[in-house]
C-alpha cells in the first residue's frame, strides 16, 4: 500500500531470533512459555553457526542492502519494525490494540503514537507490553546506530489471525504511516539522539 520495499524473516523466531543481538542469550531460546524447544536443545557451536549463516546473517544483510540503498540515493529511509504480540500472557488480557515501542529517538514514534489513537475503537499502547529499550535489536542494529528515525509497531494476535484482519490492519497502519511521513518534519534526516539503554524487552518469543 506504500510502495515501500519489505524485509521480512520467513521464519520462526524459535528458530533463530533475528530480532537479537549475536551476544543475547536469548538469541536460540532453549525454553519458551514454559516448554522446552526439542529442536535447540544441545546445540553445538556448528550448529549455532550454521542457523546464523543459513537464516540470520542473510536477514541483517538484506537489511543492510535495502537502508543503505536509500541513503546512497540522498533520501535516508524511515524505519519500520513490525511484530505482534499475544492477546494475552501468563493468563493475563492485553487490552492494547496496537502498540509502539521505542527508545530515543522521537521523531516517528510520537506522531506515529498519536496518528494510531484515531483508529476507531483501538487502544493504543506505548512501550507496552514491551519496551523499545534493547540494544542490539534490528533497529539498534539498523537504525539508531545510523541515526535513522525509527519505531516498532506491535499488532495484538487475535486481530490479524484472519485474511479480513490482516487487511484491515495493514490499511490502518498504511493510512497512519502516510500522514505521518507526509507531515512529521526531519524524518528523513539523519540525527543521533543516543544508544539504547541495554534494558531487555522481556519478549514472550510467542509473536513474530
């Protein structure tokens, strides 16, 4: 609906989470929800090794490739981070419809935060139920060490499981981010505005 060019991972995050740093002990989760994950129990450093050559690496450099593609044509990209989140943890609701996470730089998540609340009947989240505070991240990686202007919108699950959920919610996010980019000033610029705080994000590794 932008005509923006998309990175997206094509596979599970219990796999190998690109959204890691290489130095997260999170990175191959062993146990997720509870349940022992089979599959990356034992894992010799060959193996590690070869998930990050195989399914990684490939990933990041596809991301590299796509933002320093715009920065070489003078338009430095706005980037956006996309995941969801379950309708609810450890037997706990999550009201939210949608949230951003972020860190330091404001330039998209605040007008991006007040383009979403009017969205008619959604509940918009901020930092929640996750923080945008983790270095070493696809964005930390990506954009902030860049200093790209950047957020990571999080989708509630239980609103996209359906095609006529995923259309309707991408038409939202497609609407909300054309006024944004349209009307916020110094998107497209490079500025620095600090690392992030190294604070982890608790993820539950049930979205992706």
């Amino acid at each position: 609906m932008l005509g923006a060019p998309a990175v997206l991972s094509r596979f599970s995050r219990l796999l190998i989470d690109p959204n890691r740093g290489l130095d997260d002990p999170t990175l191959i989760m062993q146990i997720a929800d509870g349940l022992v994950v089979p599959g990356n129990v034992g894992l010799s450093a060959e193996d590690i090794e070869a998930r990050l050559d195989r399914f990684y690496r490939p990933y990041h450099a596809a991301i590299d490739r796509a933002v320093e593609a715009g920065i070489a044509a003078g338009k430095p990209p706005v980037i956006l981070s996309v995941h969801s989140f379950t309708q609810a943890w450890k037997g706990v609701p999550r009201p939210w419809s949608a949230a951003v996470l972020w860190d330091k730089d404001p330039r998209l998540p605040l007008p991006l935060l007040e383009a979403l609340h009017t969205i008619p009947g959604a509940e918009i989240g901020d930092n929640v139920p996750y923080t945008g505070q983790l270095k070493g991240d696809t964005l930390y990686r990506h954009a902030t060490l860049r200093g790209l202007a950047h957020a990571l919108v999080e989708v509630r699950q239980d609103l996209i499981l359906a095609e006529e959920g995923q259309a309707e919610w991408g038409a939202h996010l497609a609407r909300v981010l054309n006024d944004v980019l349209h009307a916020a000033p110094g998107l497209h610029r490079i500025e620095h505005h600090g690392s992030n705080t190294g604070a982890c994000c608790g993820k539950d590794h049930a979205h992706g």
